[in-house]
C-alpha cells in the first residue's frame, strides 16, 4: 500500500517487511512512486525503502549477496506464466 512501481526491462526483487517494501534492481529501469505522492527513481545496483508510515524512502547500494541473487535470477531466464 505505500509505494507503486513502473518496471522496464528489469531484473528485480520486491521484498516486504512489516514496515516497508524494498525494491532492488539489478538492471533496467525502476520508477517508484511512493503513498507521499513522491517518485522515485533507482539507479541500476540500488535498492530503495518505501516505508508504510509515510517517512522519506531510503535508497542504498545493493549488497555483494543481493547482488549475485538478482544476476543469478536473470540468468535463470523468465519465469512461466508471467507476463
């Protein structure tokens, strides 16, 4: 509920906590606008945090294991049934 996202070309994660969700992107484009109405654009090796009670997100550079997760996830190739 506190974020929308546009997603182009990419090979991402979404992640949700109790509090937030995280995007991270690997490659492509990702815009995200958040539930303040604010967007926001991530960089390719960023994740950003989009927190459920309205405080300004947080970008931070993806981790060495994020990393690797995502690449190995676009290596894996698309996955069925998804559009």
């Amino acid at each position: 509920p506190e974020a929308h996202a546009r997603l182009m070309g990419t090979t991402f994660a979404v992640i949700r906590t109790d509090d937030a969700t995280c995007f991270c992107l690997y490659e492509g484009a990702l815009c995200i606008r958040s539930s303040r109405g604010d967007p926001v654009h991530v960089d390719v090796g960023k994740r950003v945090f989009v927190y459920a009670d309205g405080r300004e997100p947080v970008v931070e550079d993806l981790t060495a294991p994020e990393t690797m997760k995502l690449r190995m996830l676009r290596d894996a190739g698309p996955v069925e049934g998804l559009d």
